[in-house]
C-alpha cells in the first residue's frame, strides 16, 4: 500500500519538467515546483499531526483517494 501510494507522486515530482517541456515555460515550470514543494511541506506537518490524533487508517486511506 505505501508503495502504491508513494511511487507515482516520486515520479511525477522528480520528471515534472521532462512532462511538459514543451508545452509550458522554465518559470511557470519553477512555480510550479515552488507551489509543490511548499504544500509538500505543509502536508508533512499537517498529515503527521492529524495521524497522532486520529491513526495511521484513517489519514492514509482518503490521501490514497485523492
């Protein structure tokens, strides 16, 4: 289950760029990036807080839906 969770947004994270070179510019691809990286953090935070209070099971499941 964590790696099908997992593995997909590590890849997308990592190629990104490679996806959409053509269709995009280098500075909507930064914010981008930017944007991703910040809410990465936030949901870091925010997810592992929430799984103190409320278990591994019931946080994880509705992030794997989304």
């Amino acid at each position: 289950m964590m790696f099908n969770g997992t593995f997909f947004g590590i890849f997308i994270a990592g190629n990104y760029k490679i996806i959409n070179l053509d269709n995009l510019s280098d500075r909507v691809l930064t914010y981008a990036g930017a944007i991703a990286a910040i809410g990465n953090a936030i949901s870091r935070i925010l997810c592992t807080t929430l799984q103190d209070k409320y278990g591994f099971k019931l946080i994880y499941g509705p992030i794997l839906i989304i």
